[in-house]
C-alpha cells in the first residue's frame, strides 16, 4: 500500500469522509493551518523597511531572515517527515502549529538581527513539519480525479494568507509596529490549532521510511525532470516579492498604495492557485504551467520597463501585479501532480520534496534580489523576468523528453 493510502475501514472508524462523500470539502481545516504558515512566512515582506531600521542592519541583511527561513524548511522538511512519519497526523498537525506560533512569539521579541534569525529556524521546523503532511492527507482524502483540486485547496491557505494574511500583518505592522504583527501571527497559530485539534479526526502514521531511502526517488529521471523546476518557478516569482516594498516604489507606488498592491498580489494568487487546480485535472500539468510561466515573464518584463522608465501607469501595474501573483502561485498544484504522477507510490514523499522546493526557491529568490536591489528596481524585476524565462525553457525541454520516453 502507498504511503499516502488511507484505507477506507480506516477512515470509517475515524469518522473521516470517504472520497466522494465531503472528502474534498474535509481539507478546508488543513487549509487553514497553511493560511498560518503562509501569513508567517510571507508577512515580513510588508514591513522588511521597518524591521531593517529598527534591528541596525541594512534592507537586504533583514531580507535575509526570510532565506533563513526558507533554507531551514527546505533541509529540515524531508528530516521532520522522516522523524515524525509515525505520529497521528493530528497530533503532528497541532505540535506543528504550536511550534510555529512560539517562534513567531520569540521573533517579536527579538532584540536583534542574530535571535531573529534563530527563532526564523524554528518557524521553519513548524512549518516543515505542518505543510507537506497536510498535502499528503489532503491528496489521500478524494479520489485521484480530484487530488489536483484538493491539493491547491490546501496550497489555497498559503494563498489566501498572501491575499489576506500579509495586507492585514503590513497594516498591523503599519499601525502597532512589526513586532506587534508577528505576535498577532503567533496567536493566529496557536489559535487555528486548537481548531485543527478539535474538527479533524484521528488519522494514523505512516510507516517510517529511512532518509537514505527518501532521498533515493530523487534518483528517478523522472523525479529529477520535475523537481527542479520548483525551485526555478519560485525563485523567478519571490526575488521581486522578498523586496516588494522597495521595488513597488519604483514603479511609482506611493506608500498609501502598498497595502492595495500586496492585496491584488494575493488575490491573483489566490486566483491562480484555485485556477491551476481546477485545469490540472481538466487540460493537464504541463499546459497550465506554460500559461502560468508565459504570464510571469510577461507581467515581470512590463514591471522591468516601467521601473526603467518615467512613466506613471498605477492601473497598469495594478494589473501586472495580480498577473504576476497568479502565475507565481498557479505552479504548485500542477507540479504537484506531477509529482505525484511519476512517484505515486512516494506520493507523501514527493510532496514534502516539492515543498523544500518552494522554500529553496523562495530562498534563491530572497538572495537574488538582495543582490541586484543595490542596482535598483529595474535589475530585480528583470531578473525575476530571466528567471520566469529559464523555468518556461526548463519545463518545455523536460516534457518534451519526457513525452519522447513515454
């Protein structure tokens, strides 16, 4: 039996819908446990400036929390999911979430640069620990017509916390301080997993796998033409996005604006995620992401010329920053899928792999643009523009193979 099965016995005598009779509808509380790990990890985007100043160190040193971060969950996510393999899935689910709103609740304590960055790494380990098995129990709950939809509901929360989650933390950021805003995060945490403990049934463990065998799937061919690109997509979408404060001023953004920008962001991910699951499942991974990859270097090659120039077009670029929200974010249910379509039988594997994907993309992002944002705006959007770009030939050339194999 795969790891990601639940039998249907199992699932009766847990109380747990069976697919087809409310099992999609069942990974909405999953779902807002991501909108926690999502509000947390995205949230200092919107007060990086004040943070910066407050803490002494420059606006890509604080930038640089958020690559902590990222690192922390992409090398810590497959070694939680080995530890961890055993445990309820709920009692994993709630440890989890309590984890993450302590950490938040030491990051706003934090005197300095230093025991940010220490409570950023154990943020990471909560969140390592909460997203992939929630995208496993949620792909494990419906039939596999549906598992596209169910994981992008899931993926959703993560969505929903961008659209949501960091406009309201940039306003309580704005308003009370970022220290205030992590420590509203920290209590959303701890909140949504009381919820989490009290409407989710009793799930069991899976078999533990040892980390060497883990880490063998990324032997497959076929794993190895899916993976990177994870990296890549998200990488191209985060290194404007880690500075998005900075670089929507050069676009001509006044500050009243930002909260409005950071929202339409959001909502085209929000968008693009419930977008990408519902075409997955109709059209196919590999047409929805080269629409997704296509309107990334689109709406971030626009941005790169608007910067450049002395024009002011707010509507315009209103547009692309939703355009480009919904192409960063349309990405993972597909390449989820994917995924799990080459390894069915790691299905729970896989999905922890590509969530250390996003985060090492998210972090390869955050060190990119602290690089080019010495040179301006105009060297981080074009950036994310190439890098859109690599991930659309990437993914071309890899299914093109693939196809050829098949």
């Amino acid at each position: 039996m795969s790891n990601i099965s639940i039998s249907s016995d199992r699932r009766k005598a847990d109380g747990q819908a069976l697919p087809g009779q409310g099992g999609l509808s069942s990974t909405l509380v999953l779902a807002l446990g991501t909108f926690a790990v999502g509000t947390d990890a995205f949230v200092v985007a919107g007060f990086l400036p004040s943070m910066a100043e407050e803490l002494h160190v420059s606006t890509a040193a604080a930038g640089q929390s958020v690559t902590v971060f990222a690192a922390a969950y992409a090398l810590l996510s497959p070694v939680l999911a080995t530890v961890t393999a055993r445990l309820p899935r709920r009692a994993l689910l709630v440890g989890a979430l309590v984890t993450l709103g302590l950490a938040n609740l030491c990051s706003a304590l934090a005197p300095n640069l230093t025991v940010l960055i220490v409570s950023r790494v154990l943020a990471a380990a909560g969140a390592a620990a909460y997203t992939p098995s929630a995208g496993a129990v949620s792909a494990a709950l419906v039939r596999p017509e549906f598992r596209a939809r169910a994981l992008a509901v899931v993926i959703g929360g993560l969505t929903v916390a961008t659209a949501l989650g960091v406009p309201l933390g940039t306003l309580a950021g704005h308003w009370l301080g970022w220290r205030s805003a992590l420590a509203i995060v920290a209590g959303l945490c701890v909140l949504i997993a009381a919820g989490v403990r009290l409407i989710m049934p009793v799930l069991p463990g899976n078999p533990r796998v040892p980390l060497r065998t883990r880490f063998a799937v990324l032997r497959r061919p076929a794993v190895l033409a899916v993976l990177p690109l994870t990296v890549l997509g998200m990488g191209a979408g985060y290194t404007a996005y880690a500075y998005s404060v900075p670089v929507l001023r050069a676009v001509r953004v006044p500050d009243s604006t930002d909260l409005w920008m950071l929202f339409l962001y959001g909502l085209g991910a929000v968008l693009g995620n419930l977008a990408s699951g519902y075409a997955t499942d109709r059209w196919g991974s590999v047409r929805v992401l080269t629409t997704g990859y296509t309107a990334m270097v689109l709406a971030l090659a626009l941005l790169t010329w608007i910067a450049a120039t002395d024009v002011s077009l707010l509507p315009v670029v209103g547009v692309l920053v939703l355009l480009w929200g919904a192409s960063s974010w349309c990405q993972t249910p597909a390449q989820q899928h994917r995924l799990i379509e080459v390894a069915p039988q790691e299905a729970p594997l896989v999905v922890s792999l590509n969530s250390s994907g996003i985060y090492l993309g998210i972090g390869l992002g955050t060190v990119l643009g602290g690089i080019a944002l010495p040179h301006g705006a105009t060297a981080v959007y074009g950036l994310g523009a190439v890098l859109a770009l690599a991930a659309l030939l990437f993914l071309r050339v890899t299914a093109r193979a693939a196809a050829r194999t098949g």
